[in-house]
C-alpha cells in the first residue's frame, strides 16, 4: 500500500511539475512548400488562437501559456500589446515567448541579419529590438529566435563574414534585454537554404549564444537534426555547459517534418527527457523552457495539439519514474543489460492509469483526446470559422 501511494505522489509531483508551451502558429492554417489543405475550424485571428489555447488548456492542465509570432499575431507590434493582454484575461492563457520573423518579408530574399546589405540587416536587427520590446511589454521571459539565413550554392557567399555579422547583431539584441530576459538561439541544418544554413547545428548555436551574452540559451528543436544524430547527447552537453534553454517539440522521419511528438520516435523524447530529470535530481538548477513548434497540414489542429501535450506528459512521467540510484549503480559497474533494462522498463511501463488518477485530482476530464473528439468544441469553431480559412493567408 504505501510503495503505491509513494509511487502515486512520485508520478503527481512530476506531472504537477509538467508545463509545455502551445505555439500560436499551432492553430492557424498552414501547409508544406508544396500547398496547403485548409482547414475550416483553423485560427485565423489572434483571438481564435487564445480560444483554442484556453479549451487545451481546460483539456490537459498543462499549457498555461502560448507561444506568439510577433508578425503574425502582432502584425501592428507594440500597437498590439493590449489587445493581447485582453485576451490573455479574457482566455486565461498567457503570451510565452515571443518569435521574431525573419523568413517572410521580400528584403530577406538573400537573408535578415547576415544579408550582405548593412541595410537589411539594420532593418532585421531592428524587428529583433521590436521583438525584445514587445516581450518585455507582454511580460514574456524569452525571445527565441529562428534564423533562416543561408545560401542555396557554393561560392555564392562569404560564411565567415556572415558568422560576424550575426554576433554582432545577436550581441545587440542581448544588449537590450530586460533583466530576468532570455534570448533563445535555434538551429537548423537546412531549409529554406540549401547549401548553407548560418545557424545550423548546436555548436553554432553554443557559440552564438555565448557570444551574444549570459541571458542568452540554445534553443533544441527536434526535428532540426541530421539523420542519425544523438540528441540526448547533445542535450547532456548543454546541461553540461548551463546552455541550454529550452525545445521545439515536433517528430520527424526524414527532415523538419513536424510531426506529431512521440509518432515516430517516443523512446527519443523519453531519452531526453531522461538527461533533464537526471541533471534535476542532482541539483542543477535547469530553467528549461518546452514548447511545441508544429502546425499540422492534414491532422485536425485541436486534436493534434491534444495528441502531443498527452504524449509528452506520458513519456515525461515514464522518464521521471527511473530509479536513477539503482541506474547508477549499474552504470558504474558496467551492468550493461541491467542498466539498459532500467531504462526500458520505465519506458515500457503503461503510465496512463497513473495519469488518469492525476488527472480526476485536478478535476480534468480523464481522456483529453476523447474529449476533445466528442465534446463539440471542433464542431463549434468549424462552424463559426467556415468560409473565411481559406480567405486567409497561411499563418495569418
Ligand atoms: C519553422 C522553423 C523553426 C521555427 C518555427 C517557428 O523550422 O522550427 O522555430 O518555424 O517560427 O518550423
Ligand atoms: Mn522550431
Ligand atoms: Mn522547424
């Protein structure tokens, strides 16, 4: 009886420890570079994004506030800030970090802050400063930053002077930060460059980071990893080094496909996850921020968005139900089957009793998916929303 009730309070405190941020962009239409398939309860206004945001949250209990695209959710900046501070009252989901876009303007053609014209670059740097004031404004901790520059073929660039353009303005966006302020770095091997990406992989990002100065992290997307490459290794690495500062959730098979977290890959997520709570049950003071970055073309958004909070509250808890002494002590002796078999048995083990238990103590509905399949919220929206997504231009 009481190793269950041990067990029961084990599994509680991580869930209750459990938040994972819902990008805006999440909810809207989108599509892949080949077209999109529009989707009539899809988002199209900042204010359908926070509803959609508060019914998830109502669902699961775990994603309290909602990542923001600074030109697509505050296409007047700073102009916006109230009207988003509204609907953070009215929808009970606060603003979360604050996504500068350099990707979509016409300028950007050959890149934002590493584009050759001083010029472009002043106007990039200058989206970044606006995107600092808008956060510190909406109260948000972090801005986190994808860079798409790069170039599309060999010769076609100088690499080096572009690395020093980026600290330079990095290191200028850092300068205006707020105390308590965080600049996230994001990589990215390739796409929408396909020769050369500026910021392609962790190192990179490390440098860049470190340069830029000490409010400023790397920021993990998963599915923005060669083929093949360890992430938990490299997660171990910025643990190591008090770099890292938070994830875009999504699953892969081939690129940056954005899939669903866990469809793919769950034992991934779950080895991830395991490197934290391992660096957490030592002491180290880990100010991890996880978010999700996906926006699905086919899978209906709202049940998509529940699929992956309910997934990673699975494999979190799997992950924090390790016995990390007894995985020590077969690590150092080099039990290797013993070792390995810790490892599995948590991830194999069916934790969704354990989080049904929480999730009636929290007076949340059982099964969030069946919820929100069945409970007409889907219905109602398509319904309100029907006739004006395809009107509206993708991410809008
Ligand atoms: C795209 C990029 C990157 C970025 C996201 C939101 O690949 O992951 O974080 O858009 O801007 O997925
Ligand atoms: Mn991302
Ligand atoms: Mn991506």
């Amino acid at each position: 009886m009481c190793a269950e009730k041990n067990l029961q309070r084990q599994a509680f405190d991580a869930l209750d420890a459990f938040r994972i941020e819902i990008p805006s962009w999440g909810f809207a239409n989108t599509g892949t570079r080949f077209g999109k398939f529009v989707q009539a309860a899809a988002a199209s206004s900042i204010e359908e994004k926070f509803s959609d945001a508060s019914e998830i949250q109502r669902l699961t209990g775990a994603t309290p506030t909602m990542a923001l695209h600074v030109l697509w959710d505050l296409p007047h900046a700073l102009d916006d800030v109230e009207k988003v501070q509204a609907l953070e009252t009215e929808y009970g989901i606060r603003a979360g970090s604050i996504n500068p876009n350099l990707f979509q303007n016409q300028e950007y053609k050959f890149g934002s802050l590493c584009n050759p014209s001083a010029e472009v670059r002043a106007a990039a740097l200058e989206h970044m400063m606006v995107s600092v004031q808008i956060a510190g404004a909406l109260g948000s901790r972090d801005v986190s930053l994808w860079l798409p520059d790069g170039s599309n073929y060999p010769g076609t660039q100088n690499m080096r002077k572009r690395i020093g353009w980026l600290e330079e303005a990095l290191q200028q966006t850092h300068a205006a930060l707020a105390p308590g302020q965080r600049l996230l770095v994001e990589y990215k091997p390739f796409e929408p460059a396909f020769y050369h990406t500026d910021i392609a992989d962790w190192g990179m990002a490390l440098h860049l980071a470190q340069v830029a100065g000490p409010q400023a992290r790397v920021l993990v997307d998963t599915g923005h990893h060669y083929q093949g490459q360890n992430i938990e290794q490299l997660v171990a690495w910025l643990i190591h080094t008090g770099m890292l500062g938070g994830f875009h959730f999504n699953d892969r098979r081939y690129a940056d496909d954005d899939l669903t977290l866990g469809s793919i890959d769950p034992y991934q997520i779950f080895r991830i996850f395991h490197e934290i709570l391992l660096a957490e049950t030592e002491g180290k003071a880990l100010d991890v921020a996880f978010m999700i970055d996906q926006s699905h073309n086919l899978k209906g958004k709202m049940e998509a968005m529940v699929q992956t909070v309910c997934t990673a509250q699975e494999l979190w808890l799997k992950a924090a139900l390790v016995d990390h002494e007894l995985l020590a002590i077969r690590q150092e002796s080099c039990d290797l089957v013993g070792a390995e078999e810790e490892f599995r048995v948590a991830f194999w083990r069916d934790v969704r009793p354990l989080i049904a238990e929480w999730r009636l103590s929290k007076s949340l509905p059982e099964n969030p998916l069946e919820e929100i399949r069945t409970n007409g919220y889907v219905e109602r929206i398509t319904k309100e929303r029907a006739g004006r997504a395809s009107a509206v231009s993708s991410y809008a």
